[in-house]
C-alpha cells in the first residue's frame, strides 16, 4: 500500500511539473498557435498525421508478428492483430506490467503460453529500443553534443543483424532479471532481421506524423524531416521508460519540445508535442477499435484482457 500510494504521489507531482512547464511554454500563444491548427491547410495536413501514425502502428504490428514467428509461435493475422492492439492499450494503465499480463491473457485464448508470450515481448521491446536509438541519430544535429552517444549503438545494431542470435540471448538475460524463464525452442534469424526492419520502418513512418504537425506549425520541412523522425523515435522510448505515468505522459513532450525547438519556436514546439500526443492516442484507439469490429466480425474468441483466472497454458507455463 504504502509503495502504491509512494509511486501515485511521485506520478502526480511529475504531471503537474510537466504540465505546468508546458503551459509557461504556452502562455500568451495560445491565440497564435490556435489560428495555425485552424489554418486553410489544417484539416488536410493532420488528416495526413493520423494516416501516417496509423500505417505505423500496422508497421509494429507487423513487427512483432514477425519476432514471434521467429520464437516459433506463428499466429494468423487476425488473431495477432487482435493481441497487439489490444495489448497496446495497456500502456495506458501505471505501472510496468499491464501490457505484459495483456500479451499474456490474450495470448493464452490464443493458445500461446505464457512464457512464450513473454519472451516475445521482450524480444518486441529489445527491438523497439535498438532501432529508436538508431532512428534517434537522425536528430543528433538538433540534440547537440549531448545526442552523440546514440552512434554507440550502431555497431549492436550491425552485430545483431549480422547474428541475430545476440538479440536471442540479450532477451534472454531480461528475462532473468524479470525472474521469466528464458526463451527456448525454435529461433529463426530470418524472421528476426524481418522484425528489425519492420520495426525501423515503423518509426520512419510514424515520425512522419510529427513532421506534418510541425510544418503546419512553420519549421522547415527539410530540416524538420529527419529530426522529427529522430525525434518520435527516442521521445516514445523515453516515455516508455517512464513507468510510473501512463505512456510516459510529460516526458515525450518534454524530449519533443527539446528537440522541436531547434526548428520552432517555443510556443509552435510545445504545441507539436501535445498535437502529436492527442494524433498517437487517437489513432491507437482507432486502431484499437477497428481490430475488435473486425475480429469479432469474424469470429475470433474473446476474452477478458485482465482476466485474473488460474488458466494453465497449452505448454505448461504459467
């Protein structure tokens, strides 16, 4: 109780000193920054957002489709379309293991174990880090001196594309320290360099998103394209990382205002990162909603997301 209550007191006094150096960034623009969102090419422009946010996340899915064919757990399409962006929804919730005991239940209707559940998400979330701190290298000119650390990631992500098997084991030491039982059986590096490159295509895409909001809003658009990308790549992970708010909220648009400055000014790069807050949850409850109308159309099992039951899966893990 008391550590519950600990990480609500800590969530709320980040949000609130986010919230409140957001509004300082905004304060006495509003009127400015309104009149671009309802600009002669507003509508079209953040129309093309939300259509690149949600051909992204079509990009993830796929992506972790791929890892955990790779773990030798195939699943047809509608059924983990179904898993992940329902699963996607458990970020919303704080704490670290909501999106974990989704992938799970979901999967056990599936059929998949649980341990196999979790070792692809932990296969999912290597991959999601090492191609953002790729992706991030894009707006090493716009972070300064302080972003040239991410070029240390290269040579891993070289390393794990030229032996798939290191991100294999590199998910596997997660998993001991998330006292998980390591994954085992199959492994296929084909499927593994699929997932890597489905994955940065995902966030070449999705970044797209952020770059839209910010032409609309003034920043160049050359200059505003690889940062932008760069940018969403490592402000997403950051938030991620940020486990006592729901999906990092006051930490993406702190990194995103940081970066978007350097094309922007304060006012435009404070309201790009809320702009870009509002398109992501959008399209993922979209995207949500749409795999639930189709899946229960065709008549995919259903089964409670939280469900708390004593369901054994099929491989004996539990």
């Amino acid at each position: 109780m008391i550590r519950r209550l600990a990480r609500a007191a800590v969530a709320a006094v980040f949000l609130a000193a986010a919230a409140v150096g957001m509004g300082s960034v905004l304060w006495g623009h509003g009127g400015d920054v309104l009149a671009m969102f309802t600009g002669p090419r507003a509508a079209a422009l953040l129309a093309a957002a939300l259509l690149m946010k949600m051909t992204g996340q079509l990009a993830g899915w796929a992506s972790w489709q791929a890892g955990l064919t790779g773990l030798g757990s195939p699943l047809p399409a509608r059924q983990s379309a179904r898993i992940y962006f329902l699963a996607l929804l458990g970020k919303y919730i704080p704490g670290p293991v909501w999106g974990v005991l989704a992938y799970v239940r979901l999967g056990g209707a599936a059929g998949i174990a649980a341990g196999r559940m979790v070792s692809a998400y932990l296969l999912n979330t290597v991959v999601v880090l090492l191609t953002a701190a790729v992706m991030g290298l894009l707006c090493v000119q716009g972070l300064g001196v302080g972003g040239l650390w991410l070029a240390a990631v290269v040579p891993l992500a070289l390393a794990v594309l030229w032996r798939p098997r290191l991100l294999f084991r590199l998910t596997a030491r997660a998993a001991r320290l998330l006292r998980r039982e390591p994954p085992a059986g199959e492994f296929s590096d084909r499927d593994v360099r699929r997932a890597i490159g489905l994955e940065t295509l995902c966030w070449a895409v999705s970044g797209l998103h952020l770059w839209l909001i910010a032409v609309l809003l003034g920043a160049p658009a050359g200059r505003a394209l690889p940062l932008c990308v760069g940018a969403f790549a490592l402000a997403t992970v950051a938030g991620a990382l940020t486990l006592v708010v729901p999906d990092g909220a006051g930490t993406r648009e702190l990194v995103l205002l940081g970066a978007l400055s350097t094309v922007l000014p304060w006012a435009e790069a404070g309201a790009a990162a809320l702009a870009s807050r509002v398109c992501c949850t959008l399209a993922e409850l979209l995207g949500a909603g749409g795999v639930v109308l189709l899946t229960n159309h065709r008549g995919v099992e259903k089964k409670p997301v939280f469900a708390l039951s004593r369901h054994r899966e099929r491989e004996g893990v539990t």
